[in-house]
C-alpha cells in the first residue's frame, strides 16, 4: 500500500511538471548588446531587441553592462518622458499555436538619485493600447521617493496585477493570461525628478512567463503513466 500511494504520487507530480514550463526573456545589456537572452523560451516565442528610442542611450552605464538614465535624458514625469518619446521598449511575439501567461516583469537598478527623490519607470503595454496615463499603467519599477538606491532587484506581478490607480496600476487580472497570435510591446518611459546630474543604472530587465502545453501533450502524458497505475493496483 505504501509503494502504491507513493508511486501515485509520482505520477501526478510528473503530469505536473508537463505543465509547469517556465520560460525567461532577460536584457543583460552585455558588451553594449541590446539583444535578448533566452532561456526555455519555445520556438512559437519571439522578442525583439531593447529599443531605445529618441533617449539615444546605448550602453552607457558605469560598466559595460547596464543602461544608464540621466536625469538630463529623461522627464521628470511620466507625461513629459511619454510626450518627448522619452522611454525605451521591447516586445514579445507569440505565435499562433503557442499559449503563454506572463507572470512577472522585473529589473536591477542602483540609483544616485537623493534619498528623497526618484528615478523610475511607470510601465505600460499595448494591452491597455498605451494611450492614457491615468488607466494603462501595468505598474512602477525602480525607485520611489525615499526609497532605496541600490543595487536591488525590482519585481512587479503579471499574473496578479495590483489593480491600484492610486499606485499607476490599472491592469486587471487575466489581461496577460492565455496570450497566444499576438504581440505585446512594453513601454517604459523613464523618469528623474532630481535635477542635479543624478543617474540610474538599469540592468537584466526580464519577463517572466509560463508556456501552456496544448491538450495532446497533456493526454499523451497521462495515456503515458496508465501502466504505472494499473500496475500500482496489483500491489498488496
């Protein structure tokens, strides 16, 4: 009995992991290139190069490594960057045929903003059309006033948006779920409010996301563990 319950147990934790496939899309920035870094990403997955934009930056930071954002470059407000093209972008492609949901977006900043200023981005995406200020926001990386300066690691919640306008998070559960025929842009518009030749440099920009495997892959996998389980049955 103790072999059988154990087995079982086996089993269903192999059909878990057949549809647990997480993937990462990271933006290293190294050497100067502004080109992804993939990392169990399908090939019904596709992601752009890091744009720039009318910001000109191209590696430009204290190392080799990173993306450095003056407070000369950018606005000192999420309107102004946006209306000065002041931000920088990437998309992510998915094929038909191909399902994911992103889960998360995070970056790497260490900032010589004052402690009481910021240096930050209020994210958006072609989900919400990237036209409003007030409802498309998906969230805010990098520092908030009074916050710290670095280097830390900033995280924001695809899968669970905080759903807060007061904080510039307007996204709603479920908009990044289910992706799949469909390109999706992030938009990041940069801003500085400290008016002093302060920076911010910004490192492994990285979506996270979770492939979902088609219903075939599902059933060939449980067709597959049936003579596991007929067998567990026939012991005592």
């Amino acid at each position: 009995m103790k072999y059988r319950s154990c087995l079982v147990a086996s089993v269903f934790a192999v059909l878990g992991a057949i549809g647990a496939n997480a993937a990462t899309i990271t933006y290293e920035f190294t050497g100067g290139s502004l080109t992804p870094t993939l990392s169990g990403v399908p090939a019904g997955v596709t992601a752009s190069n890091f744009g720039v934009g009318a910001l000109g930056l191209f590696d430009n930071g204290g190392g080799p490594d990173s993306l450095r954002f003056f407070a000369t470059d950018v606005g000192g407000a999420s309107g102004t960057a946006l209306s000065n093209n002041q931000y920088v972008q990437f998309s992510v492609t998915i094929a038909a045929g191909t399902v994911v949901n992103f889960t998360s977006l995070s970056l790497d900043y260490t900032s010589t903003v004052p402690l009481a200023n910021l240096s930050n981005t209020r994210v958006f995406s072609s989900i919400d059309a990237f036209n409003q200020i007030a409802e498309d926001t998906v969230g805010t990386l990098g520092k908030a006033a009074n916050g710290v300066a670095g280097p830390i690691n900033n995280s924001m919640s695809l899968s669970a948006p905080e759903g807060n306008a007061g904080r510039g998070t307007n996204v709603t559960n479920g908009e990044f779920t289910a992706l799949t025929n469909t390109t999706v842009t992030f938009y990041m518009p940069w801003i500085d409010n400290e008016t002093g030749n302060t920076y911010t440099d910004v490192d492994n920009i990285r979506l996270t996301f979770d492939i979902v495997p088609e219903p075939s892959s599902l059933l060939l996998g449980a067709i597959g563990v049936l003579p596991f389980l007929r067998r567990a049955r026939k012991v005592p």
